[in-house]
C-alpha cells in the first residue's frame, strides 16, 4: 500500500488508521482525508470542516493526513454510481486469510440481489480520481480506499431511488 485515503465523518477512521499505518511503517504510506468542498453538500456521513464555523468532531486529529482533499457532491454521486456500474455483475475475491470462505465483494456490498454503496464510498473514488488527474499516482501505486457506507440507506435520495 502506497496510499490510505478516508474521508472525515466522526474523524475515527482517518485518525486511528492513519496513527496506526504511520507507526508500522515510519510514514511511508500516504495518508489522505478528505470531505465534501462545500458546506451544503449531500454526501452522507462525511463532514464540512473547511471553514472553522463548523463541527470539528473531538475524534478528528487534522495532524495524522498528509494531505486533504475535497469532493464535490456531484463527484460523490457519480463515483458511486460508476462503483455501481461496473461492480453490479462482477466476482471480486476479498484476500483476507480466508476468513469469509469465499465471499466476494460482490456478496458483501448487496442488498435484495443488487450492488449498491452510498455517496460517502463514491466521494472515496472521486478523492482517489483526483490524486490520479493531479498525477501523484505512480503505475505501481497501491491506494487503498473504504466503501464505508451502503446506498439501500439512503433509498430515497436521487442516486438510487430508481435503482432500488
């Protein structure tokens, strides 16, 4: 892994993955948060912490990233569903000890038979699209992002209500 990128909800994933990552590895891996850019956004889950006026969860620990990054709600919504898109059909092997008996992300991130994930895990892709379109992602780069959320809980917001 050359890259971990989260975005900032309560701040704990970003925080405690990015202390941990740093220790093990004396700061080799890159570690980007990111957030929505403006502050009436809809990307669910993620908070605007751009400007000093707003929440700034005691979980959050600005001083673990690297860098930060901010995505565009309309980005958010486009990378979820292109996630969808292209993962609806496909078999994914998860590589994890063998802990899920052959499971598949496929399996894992369904709901009823379809594929879905939320605007939070389309604002991951849109933040790893914009390392890549900056060109700070060599080819044998390793990004690791999370697809923290599933779309069936926001079943009535625009991205999925006709899907679902």
């Amino acid at each position: 892994m050359t890259h971990f990128v989260a975005g900032v909800g309560t701040g704990g994933t970003i925080t405690g993955t990015g202390r941990g990552l740093t220790d093990l590895t004396d700061g080799a891996i890159e570690v980007v948060g990111f957030e929505p850019n403006e502050p009436l956004h809809a990307v669910d889950g993620l908070k605007y912490l751009k400007t000093g006026d707003h929440y700034h969860p005691e979980t959050y620990d600005e001083s673990v990233l690297d860098r930060k990054l901010y995505v565009s709600t309309g980005d958010a919504y486009d990378r979820a569903r292109a996630l969808r898109e292209r993962y609806d059909d496909a078999e994914v092997p998860i590589a994890d000890a063998g802990q899920h008996d052959g499971a598949t992300v496929r399996d894992h991130l369904r709901v009823d038979g379809q594929f879905v994930v939320g605007t939070s895990a389309g604002a991951g892709a849109a933040a790893v699209g914009l390392l890549d379109e900056a060109g700070d992602l060599a080819d044998d780069d390793a990004v690791v992002f999370m697809l923290c959320d599933r779309g069936d809980k926001y079943a009535d917001i625009p991205l999925w209500e006709e899907y679902l």
